[in-house]
C-alpha cells in the first residue's frame, strides 16, 4: 500500500461518513487527482486553486497528525 493511500484510507475511516455532500464531492475530486499534484497539495509545496479541495487537503492532513 502506497504512502498516499494510508493518508487517503485514514480521511476514510475518520470523517468520511460524517462529511456533508459537498465535502463528498471534493473528496472524490481529490481521487481524481493525478498523484504529482496530489503529493504536491499534501506535502504543502502546492497550494489546490479549488477551496474545496484545499479543504479536504486540510482535512486529510489533521486526520494524519500526531
């Protein structure tokens, strides 16, 4: 399993069920992601263009914190 679906399968199991409909759809605009500009967004070296990504970047980083 790669690096990136650990960080995916966490968001999934954390607060996917609990998400509104629209953070749905975000997330699965971040699937949609090839996995340069993904890698970018989560090591923060790039910053999404869409707020809704960017918030479930955001969101998938808090659920791999410490």
């Amino acid at each position: 399993m790669s690096e990136l679906d650990v960080l995916l399968q966490r968001y999934l199991e954390t607060r996917y069920d609990a998400a509104g409909d629209d953070e749905k759809s975000a997330f699965r605009s971040v699937l949609a992601l090839s996995d340069t500009e993904l890698n970018g967004y989560l090591l923060q070296r790039q910053t999404p263009s869409s707020e809704s990504i960017a918030r479930v970047i955001e969101h998938i980083l808090c659920t791999t914190a410490p």
